[in-house]
C-alpha cells in the first residue's frame, strides 16, 4: 500500500534497527488488518541527525503523536528523545513487543496518548518465562 492509497489514519511511528520496524507492523496487519495505523523508519545507513529528520518528516506528514522504538538507549530512541524537546505533545514508547502494537492498533475509538497506557501494561503482562533451569538443584 502506498502512502496516497493509505484510508487508515497514521497513529503512530515505529522506528528501530534494521527491519525490525516493518517486520513488527506487518504482524500487527496479519493479526488484525490494522498495519496502516503504522508508519516503519528504519536506522539502517543513517546517522542520528538523519533518524532525527525521518522521524520529524513522519510526524509532520502523519499527525501521528507517538513514537515506537525498539531500544530504550538505541539510536532511533536517543533521536526521538532530542526531538521531543521541541514538540512536548509527542510520546516516546521503548522496548516494545508484538503485544504492546497489537493493544495499541485495536484500540483505535482512544485517543492515542491515553491508549498507550492500556497497550503498555498488556505489553508488560505478555513477557513471561517458562522453563527457567533451577540454581543449584
């Protein structure tokens, strides 16, 4: 889908290392069909001032307000955190996972800062361990 054919409003930025970006949205739209409410950067090949630049044109060109990264001290999220500086109506999410986009996507009658809240705590409840070797056993 190009960005003229797009009929799902933008809600948010996922931006992080290699294709990790797209990859986590194309899951997304295979689960739910709600991809489009994505927009993927990727870090490849690009300095921090040009991440910086990718992700402010995506804002600009979407009205998105939120901003996925999938590093909490990546370069994708030391841009984010530069740029918000100047626009304080922005969210900044790191470290996210599969379950955290996927809440975020079907809750889309919220608003998407309040929204953010909700997917975090379903993100957070989905990371589990089984399995663990026992110490000392």
């Amino acid at each position: 889908m190009t960005d003229t054919q797009r009929t799902v409003p933008v809600r948010g930025v996922v931006a992080g290392h290699g294709t990790f970006a797209s990859g986590i949205i194309s899951a997304v739209d295979q689960i739910t069909g709600r991809g489009g409410q994505f927009v993927a950067i990727s870090n490849t090949g690009l300095c921090l001032d040009d991440i910086q630049g990718a992700l402010a044109r995506a804002l600009d060109e979407t009205g998105a307000r939120v901003i996925f990264t999938d590093l909490p001290a990546g370069s994708c999220t030391m841009a984010v955190r530069r740029m918000i500086r100047e626009r304080p109506g922005v969210l900044l999410v790191t470290g996210i996972n599969l379950s955290l986009l996927l809440d975020f996507a079907m809750q889309d009658e919220a608003d998407p800062l309040q929204a953010v809240q909700g997917a975090l705590d379903r993100g957070r409840a989905s990371m589990t361990a089984h399995g663990v070797p026992v110490h000392g056993a």
